[in-house]
C-alpha cells in the first residue's frame, strides 16, 4: 500500500460534542474487513495513518474516531520517553496497522491507570484492564500477527479494540469519577 497524505485530514468523531453528527459510529460494533482489501477499506487506512501521523501524541486510533466503521487500527508503543510517566512501559512496538484484531486475557488480574481519548473530550479516569492479554491481527498485505504483552501496550490494544466493538474508557467506570483532562 502506498504511503500518501490526504488533502484533508478527517475530524475526530467526538462521542460528547453535540454538533458532532457521526458520534452514533462510537457505539457500533465495526464491520469485519475482508481480504484482499477493497479501494475503499485502502482508502481508510490511507487516511487513518495520516490522522495517526499528523498527532504529537497518539499512542492509537481507530477506524470509527474517524468515522468509519471498519475494523482497523494503528498503534505504536516505541517512546522511550513515555516510559518516565508509565511504569509499566515493558513491552514495545513499532507503529504497526491491524486488521480484525482480537484478544484475549491471560488471567483475570487487571491494573489499573489514567485513560484519555481523542473522542472523549476533556475528560480522563482512571480504568481497570486486563494486566496481560493474548493478541491476534492481520497486516493490511495479509499476514497474521500475534503475541503476549502486558502492561501499557495490553492496555492500548484494548483500548483501541474497545472502539472496534463500539465501547468506550468511560464505559468502564462510574461517571463521578471521571476528572478534567488539562493535557492529553
């Protein structure tokens, strides 16, 4: 797949910004992507990427964030920075686009720690995920990916795969606890 920019980046989709008329997209399970990869499903993961590589900060995006209901993501955990603020940054990975991706637990032991969103605005809690997970995806060319991680980088995937199933951070804890978000 070729790498390109689009002329114009899509908007986040924002669950709790009124005028944000694709927030419904956030609470729909996504729809499984097929191989080989149509133009469209191409097109998406063209512009997902760029989205991705256009922020400062962004550890992962999915699909619907952009208002698409396909199941893709990027993700990237390669900061060596970030692991001053997460101490349990133990497993890396470079940025990496997932198709179909899935997981599951090791054990029922979870952690717990600070959550934010590009499509939750101004808030972030604090929430409880699985400690170590088991993953399975497919690359945009084909080819299974799996592994075992824990720590920061299973929290990421779950976060971001949570999306795909049209759940979000603050669907895992009360509301009164969720805290105003000064800087991502």
């Amino acid at each position: 797949m070729k790498h390109f920019v689009p002329k114009k980046l899509p908007p986040y989709v924002v669950i709790n910004d009124p005028s944000c008329k694709k927030k419904g997209i956030l609470r729909v399970p996504t729809t499984l992507i097929t191989f080989p990869i149509d133009e469209e499903t191409q097109d998406v993961i063209r512009q997902l990427e760029a989205k991705f590589d256009a922020e400062e900060s962004c550890a992962g995006l999915a699909a619907p964030q952009i208002g698409y209901s396909k199941r893709v993501i990027i993700l990237e955990a390669n900061d060596e920075e970030l692991k001053q603020y997460r101490e349990d940054f133990t497993d890396m990975l470079p940025k990496s686009i997932w198709i179909n991706p899935s997981f599951k637990p090791v054990s029922k032991k979870k952690t717990i720690d600070w959550e934010a969103c590009f499509s939750v605005d101004g808030v972030k809690g604090e929430v409880p995920r699985f400690t170590e997970i088991l993953y399975e995806a497919w690359t945009p060319d084909g080819k299974k990916v799996k592994g075992r991680v824990k720590g920061f980088l299973a929290r990421l995937i779950q976060h971001e795969i949570d999306h795909l199933n049209g759940i979000l951070f603050i669907d895992h804890i009360p509301e009164d606890q969720l805290v105003p978000r000064e800087v991502l």
